[in-house]
C-alpha cells in the first residue's frame, strides 16, 4: 500500500522537470545574448569601414592619388572616422578596436582611366580599408562565442577628389 501511494506521487516532478531543463535554457539564453553582440559588433565594424572608405573617397587628389603615399595625417584622420565616427578623438565602436588595427591602401587599375573627374590626372584611385578586430565577449565562453573569434572587414571606394 505505501509502496503505491510513493510511486503515484507527482509532488516534486515539476521540480526535477525544471532541473533538467533549466541548464539547457541557461546556455539558449547566454548563448544568444551573445550571438546578439558578436552580430552588433560585426555591424559596427562593417559601419566603420564602409564610413571610413566614404571619408577616404572624398579627399583631394594631391592627399590620394596613384603616384604618391597617403600622407599621415590623412591615413590618421582616415582611421580615426572608421574607428571612432569622428576627425579626432571619441569612443572606438567596437571596444579594443586601435587604428592599429585599420589599414588604408591606395591600388589603380591596370587600364588608365581619363575621362570625367579623372581626366587631369594619370589614373583612378581606389581607397581600400580594412581591418580585424579581435572580439571582446561578453560572458568569455559560457555563451556560443568566445574571446578567439575576430571580426574581419574591407571596403573600397573609388577617389572622387572633391
């Protein structure tokens, strides 16, 4: 009789139904949560890059052209708008995110191109940025992602000179 009545008894299933759900939530929760930022993270940096390749492309030609370097200060001011938004100074979008880590690189087509606003100078530049930043996570593992993932980006634009 006893023996019955203790194995009809569902006093305490809720309890361990919750115990072995309860850490497959924690991880869907942490996990997510942390996919979110890696996501909002990569937007950022894909943000930068494409800004920052927009600034390049609207320098004069004697700053970016085929046949000279990129002056300092304009490959600085170039990698200050792709990491921070801004000429000089503020908050990097992506935190750990150095100019460092951007580099600007000029390259001109094979075929010299002399027509519209390149028809005064030997050829079109193309600015191209690009950078890897490491991930920062926001719970270092208990999520999906951890702190070795980097968020890799590029993008290029034509110099227009204006």
């Amino acid at each position: 009789m006893m023996m019955r009545r203790i194995i009809k008894c569902d006093e305490g299933a809720a309890a361990a139904e919750m115990a072995l759900v309860l850490p497959f939530l924690i991880v869907m929760l942490f996990g997510g949560m942390e996919l979110s930022y890696y996501f909002y993270n990569e937007h950022q940096v894909m943000k930068g890059v494409r800004d920052g390749a927009r600034f390049a492309s609207r320098q004069p030609f004697t700053a970016i052209n085929c046949s000279t370097a990129i002056p300092g200060s304009v490959q600085t001011a170039i990698k200050e708008v792709t990491r921070t938004g801004q000429l000089s100074g503020g908050i990097a979008r992506v935190p750990g995110w150095t100019n460092a880590d951007v580099t600007v690189s000029v390259s001109c087509p094979a075929t010299a191109v002399t027509m519209g606003i390149y028809r005064d100078e030997p050829n079109a530049p193309r600015v191209k940025i690009v950078t890897t930043v490491d991930y920062q996570s926001l719970f270092d593992g208990i999520g999906v992602i951890d702190s070795t993932y980097t968020i890799n980006a590029e993008q290029q634009a034509a110099v227009m000179g204006i």
